[in-house]
C-alpha cells in the first residue's frame, strides 16, 4: 500500500513536471503536453559530421566547426565587440547616431525635460545629444526644454555635466552636442563660460583646416563637439523662408505618412489626435507657423530683437560644426559651396521631397558636408520615420527620439549593433567616391542582385522563463508565430512569416526563406516573434541586424522588448548563409 502511494506521487510529480496547467473559470485544469524536442535535424547533422559520430566534439573537431561552417577563424568576442571599420576618414563619411531633443523623457508637448534620457542614450552608443536652450523665467540663467510647450524645463548644468560623465562609458569617438539656441547675447556668453569649464580639455576647439574637411572620428576620440548656427544666422532669420522656390513648398496638412511608417507591429502609430493635439498646442502657446511648413526648419527664431544682436565672441569660437537652414530653397541650400557652414538641417517632409525630386543632389552634397534630418513637428507621441531614405542618401545624421519605440527605432537600434556599437558607421564607399563623370549612386535604380542572402528560423525558446504563464493566454500556452522583413532600397524590400506554431511554448519551425539583395551594404534584416490571438496579436520579441555584418552559420539570436533592450532568455535559434 506505502509503495503503491510512493508511485502514484511519483507519477503526479512527473506528470506536473511534463504538463503545462491552466486553469479554465476557476473550476477544472486544462493539461498541456510540454514538448521534449531534441536539436533540430539540420543541427544534429552538422554536430555528427564534426563530432564524426561521437557525443560530443573534442576541442580541435570544435574549432573545426567554427572555421568551417561559421567562418570564426581567430575571431574573438573582443573582435567582435570592439569598432572594425575604418575611422580615419573625415566625419562626413560617416553615419552618426543621433537622438532628437534627447532631454525628453516623453511626448514632445508635456513630459519632463531630465538628463536621464540623455545618460540612457549616452549608455546605448548615441554620439549626437540635441539641446535646446532657453532663458529661465529671471532671464538669467539657462535651462533645457521643448520651447513652447507644456514640457518641464532641466537647468543646462545638468545636463552638461551627465553629458562629461557617460559621453565615453560606451564608445570613446567624439559626442557632438546640437544646441538650438534661444538666447540672448549675454547668456550665450554664459553658455561658452559653462561649457569651457565643465569640459575643459574634452572640449574640441575648430582649427583653420576644418574649413576644408572636417577631421575624423579617430582625430576626434574622447572629444565633445558643439554645433550651432553661426551669428548670422541669427541675424538673418527672421527673412527666412521669404525667398522659398516654390518647388520646396511642402503641404503637410493633408499627409498621412505614418501609415507609411511603421506597420501593423507598430505600437508607436501616428493618429488623428496626435494632429489635433499639436494643432491646439500650437494655437495655445501661440507658436509661429512656418511659412513653408514641409522645411519648417526646425529652430523657430522670430523671437525678437535679442536674436538680431552678435553672438558672443566666446560662443562663437566654440562652433565647430557651423550649421544652416535651407533660405532660398532646399535644392539651392544642398548646392557646393566652399564658405558654406558644415551642417544642413531638413525635416523629414523636405527630406522626402528632395529624394524624389533631386537626390542626385543630396548625395552629393552629404559626400562633403553634414546633413541632419529631423521629425516632422506633428510627431507629438515621440514616434520617428522611416530611416533608410535619409541613409540611401547619405544622410550622416538622421535624429530620433530615443524614448520611443516602434519599428522605425529597432530599425535605428540595428544600424548601430554593427561597428561594434561605437556610434559611427562608416558609409558604403558609393555613397562617399566621387567618379570623374559626376554619376552618384541612385537608389531608385534597379540593380543586379549582388548577394543572396538565405534565412532559416529553426526555434525560439526562453519565454517561460522571462514571461509568466498567462502573460500571452489565460487558458493556454502561447502560439508563436515569426515575421522576418528586409528593409534597404525599394528593389530589396521584402517581407515573410512562418507558420503559427499553437499551444507551445519552445516554437519549432524550421522554416527557409530567400532573399536576393542588389544592395547589401544598407539592408537591415528585421525579425519580430508575436503570438497569434483573435482579437490582435501579441508582442513576444524583436530584433534588427544590418546584414553586412551578419556572420553565417548557425547561431542563437538574442531578441528585444519593445524599447530595445535585450530579454534574458528569450532567443532563437537560426541559420544564415550567403550564396
């Protein structure tokens, strides 16, 4: 009798173990068989191959299989994680990751301004922090904030001084700091005093040479960097946008490109009230419409006379990247011109209209100088654009908001993993050679398929334990399913998805997919796992990988939350291969 209850406890006890139970309205458990899957078929055949049949691999058939299949000779995790590219060449041929009023903590009209969001993109890699300065109410001192709005304001010190303590934790190339300034001459003089002394020696002083090139992110390492518009810039803008071609006349009142944006696995969508909310907060605080909206031009300067008075000597001389706004139209503002100041600032709308009606002259111009690419001003949720127009085009800096989420932003998250997540990618070398017949590259035209790059999802594991068991279903285990797409030029946009795998939670798939790439040196491969519901499928894990960096082979892919940080357990086991 003692035995026979020592075995039917036993039996209950593996039973538990091998079953998944959910309980149904309280009164009876629904029991699920919990898969005990060994590798997959591809995966045992390559461990039988290089094991030559045995349990397990000794050291020497283990480096075999890493030289062999995976392409790992004498390559180490430092290899990995530390920069690759080249960085001597000069800043302009380089893509820079650059955050977008990056004293925001939320929503562009009423979240707190801090020097958290800074620190956290400082920590994350990005290399460009925007500030925008305003007299405080005493009209004596400086602080931090989106002008205009209902955002709460930091002081300047703050955010200057979390700027000297995390700007090199990550990578040691410069950080360069975007000030949109609203300040009199005065206080811009107490801006060069503060900045002086807070950064001291890491502060980079612009050399005569600069006016020809600008030197490299090597030259530059451990250097904070400020960018600003020069004084008459200040004098002149309140005529600005008096003198617009009237190509560069963009209508944005009827546009509907966030639909364009971010797809169905967006959470981050654009919506009508966003519009009517920025509508009301512009008629509320009286803020200015610009007269050409679509190039709206990011710094609102008609303040008054304080904007017509000189920039403080001391000031100025900190500029070392002089920056402009578009005055008599974007295609004649992306014209040569050796006295020009260094950086160009459009929004996302001229952007988009420039690259359909002359990119020719926005690579062209990016091959010598800086161009910047801002959200549109209706962007109130802090959701972003599409990057891959403005990087086809050579955009170096492309800004976001970094507190945001969506799929715009794994985007940005993936361009940045590659060069070992320093904060500079070095541009593809068509996007930066100038040829004797002036041609540039056109990422509008269809090119020959260059690479084919092979993608197989064999299985996902990790959610149970990173998840609770009701988090996807109260009454069962999950239905994972993956969706895979390639974001690059038009010609290799693409899009696929595995089957739904139902009431398991270690998915096995162990499906293929092709895709042929004419340019691979500016594709991304974006990988997003949700689980499958009637009503509207869940979030379960993403990631972005830019594809000239992909290591073939089989690996384990780690995934991402929503806001780009890594799960602890959740990845998939997949296989890449070139052909």
């Amino acid at each position: 009798m003692y035995h026979d209850d020592e075995a039917r406890d036993q039996r209950r006890k593996n039973d538990a173990g091998s079953h998944n139970c959910y309980k149904m309205f309280g009164c009876f458990n629904r029991k699920f068989k919990i898969s005990d899957l060994g590798p997959p078929p591809d995966v045992m055949d390559v461990f039988n191959l290089y094991s030559m049949g045995e349990l397990e691999m000794s050291p020497e058939k283990f480096s075999r299989f890493l030289i062999d299949l995976q392409g790992e000779e004498r390559v180490t995790m430092e290899d990995v994680e530390r920069p690759h590219h080249d960085m001597t060449s000069p800043l302009q041929h380089y893509f820079i990751y650059t955050g977008h009023n990056s004293y925001l903590t939320g929503n562009q009209l009423s979240s707190d301004s801090s020097e958290v969001p800074i620190i956290k993109a400082l920590q994350r890699g990005v290399r460009a922090i925007e500030l925008d300065l305003w007299p405080n109410n005493a009209k004596d001192g400086i602080q931090v904030l989106h002008g205009r709005t209902l955002t709460t304001p930091v002081t300047l010190h703050k955010c200057l001084e979390s700027i000297k303590e995390h700007a090199f934790v990550k990578s040691p190339y410069p950080v360069i700091i975007t000030l949109e300034d609203h300040l009199t001459p005065s206080l811009q003089a107490k801006v060069a005093e503060m900045v002086t002394s807070t950064f001291g020696d890491m502060l980079y002083h612009p050399k005569p040479s600069d006016k020809e090139e600008l030197p490299s992110p090597d030259a530059l390492k451990h250097h904070i960097i400020l960018s600003t518009k020069p004084p008459k810039e200040y004098l002149q803008s309140k005529n600005v946008g008096k003198e617009r071609s009237s190509d560069d006349e963009l209508e944005d009142h009827g546009s509907n490109s966030d639909e364009d944006d971010d797809d169905d696995y967006d959470d981050g969508k654009y919506n009508v009230s966003d519009r009517c909310c920025a509508s009301e907060a512009c008629s509320s605080t009286n803020q200015p419409e610009s007269k050409n909206p679509g190039v709206n031009y990011e710094d609102n300067d008609n303040e008054g006379e304080h904007f017509g008075h000189k920039m403080a000597l001391e000031y100025k001389h900190l500029i070392a990247i002089r920056a402009s706004k578009p005055k008599n139209g974007t295609k004649n503002a992306l014209k040569d011109d050796p006295g020009k100041p260094k950086r160009l600032s459009l929004s996302e709308q001229a952007l988009q209209k420039a690259a359909n009606l002359y990119g020719d002259d926005i690579v062209r111009f990016t091959q010598k100088y800086i161009l910047r690419v801002f959200p549109k001003g209706t962007r109130v949720t802090s959701t972003n654009f599409k990057p891959l127009t403005a990087w086809m085009h050579g955009a170096q800096m492309v800004a976001f908001n970094m507190q945001g989420y969506g799929r715009s932003l794994w985007m940005m998250h993936g361009m940045f993993r590659s060069n070992g997540g320093c904060g500079y990618v070095r541009k593809p070398d068509f996007l930066t050679n100038k040829v004797p017949n002036g041609e540039v590259f056109d990422p509008k035209v269809a090119l020959p398929v260059k690479k084919t790059l092979k993608v197989k999802v064999y299985m996902g594991d990790g959610w149970r334990l990173d998840f609770s068991q009701t988090h996807f279903d109260a009454y069962s285990p999950p239905d994972f399913y993956t969706k895979i797409y390639m974001a690059g030029v038009p010609a290799d946009v693409a899009k696929k998805r595995t089957k739904v795998i139902g009431d398991d939670w270690t998915p096995v798939w162990n499906e293929e997919f092709t895709f042929p790439l004419t340019v691979p040196e500016l594709a991304l491969l974006g990988i997003v796992v949700q689980e499958h519901d009637v009503d509207r499928d869940d979030f379960a894990g993403q990631t972005c990988l830019p594809v000239w960096e992909l290591r073939p082979g089989i690996r384990a892919v780690p995934l991402h939350n929503k806001k780009g940080e890594k799960f602890k357990s959740v990845k998939l086991l997949m296989r890449f291969l070139f052909v």
